[in-house]
C-alpha cells in the first residue's frame, strides 16, 4: 500500500546486522510491541535488539522506530534513544518502556527522547483501524561521538538532524500492524 521510506532520502550509510527476539524483519508485530490503549492485548514494551557487525569508530548508538505510514504528512516517531553506549549491543524487550515511576530500565547515560505523543520512551504500534498494515521501522544507528550533546526536551527530528552529521552505519528492521 505505501512505499515511502524516508531512509532513501538520506546520504547512504554502510549497513550492520540487527536480530529481535521479538519480532522478525518484516513480520507482523506481536501484541507486546503494540500500543496498550489504543488495542485490547497490547502491551507497548519496546523489541528485544541485539546488533553486530558495526564500524570500529562507533563511539554510540541511537535507536529510533518510525511509522512512515501515519495519515500525517511527517510520520509518527515512536521511539527515540540517543547516546547509548558502545559498549551496549542489545537492549532486553521493555527497556526502553517508561515504568510506572516514569524510568526506563535503558542504560545509565543514555538519553530517551520524547515519542510524537509527548512521551520519553517508547510507544507501541498503533494504526487507525481501518487504515491497513503500517510498517514500523525499528533502526539502529552507528553514531562516531559518545554523546550528541542533546538536550532532554530535544526532538527526534533534532535527533535526526544530529545523526545526519555523525552516522557511521545503522542497521534495520521493519514490523508490520494494522487493526
């Protein structure tokens, strides 16, 4: 139904490997990575990602999860990270979900951006019923500098901005859902 991917815009990067335990590349999502209050089961607990295979000079990572195919005319950012260590190659499925406390179980350092609903952290996918399969595009990014220098209320599309300048490589996945 759509074929836009905003990642074609972009200045070619190398590609490096990225694996879900949660969820496989372009399958349909499971009820535990899709939105608990817009569809009954969901759980919004953000995929298990372990990656490999990234350039020597990585110094972190950012992790990001796009719905391009959002009635909007700029998609819907559901999930933002910046300055993850380098010394982190996996995240456990609900790390980047906020707890009741308002923490996330990311590691310490790292920087969670708020989601296009105003929430730091991660949000489950959550189409329009009726609106057909939407793909979310869960990227790992190789980033050359330990930290981005973000501020916490950045944007994501502050985010990208930054990681056009400081992208070494990143490494995708898609899942799938509709209602």
């Amino acid at each position: 139904m759509f074929n836009y991917d905003p990642y074609s815009f972009l200045e070619p990067v190398p590609e490096f490997a990225v694996t879900s335990e949660s969820f496989i590349d372009g399958a349909v999502f499971a009820p535990a990575q899709v939105h608990s209050e817009a569809h009954p089961g969901g759980l919004d607990l953000s995929p298990q990602l372990t990656w490999s295979g990234f350039p020597a000079g990585t110094r972190s990572f950012a992790v990001t999860m796009f719905d391009p195919d959002a009635p909007t005319a700029s998609g819907y950012w559901h999930w933002a990270v910046a300055d993850l260590p380098v010394s982190v190659t996996s995240l456990a499925e609900g790390a980047g979900t906020p707890a009741a406390a308002g923490e996330s179980a990311l590691p310490a350092g790292s920087l969670a951006l708020k989601n296009d609903a105003g929430l730091p952290g991660y949000m489950g996918s959550a189409p329009p019923a009726g609106h057909g399969p939407h793909r979310y595009m869960v990227v790992v990014h190789a980033v050359d500098v330990q930290s981005l220098g973000l501020e916490a209320d950045a944007t994501v599309a502050t985010l990208g901005f930054n990681l056009h300048f400081h992208t070494l490589a990143r490494a995708r996945l898609t899942g799938l859902f509709e209602v």
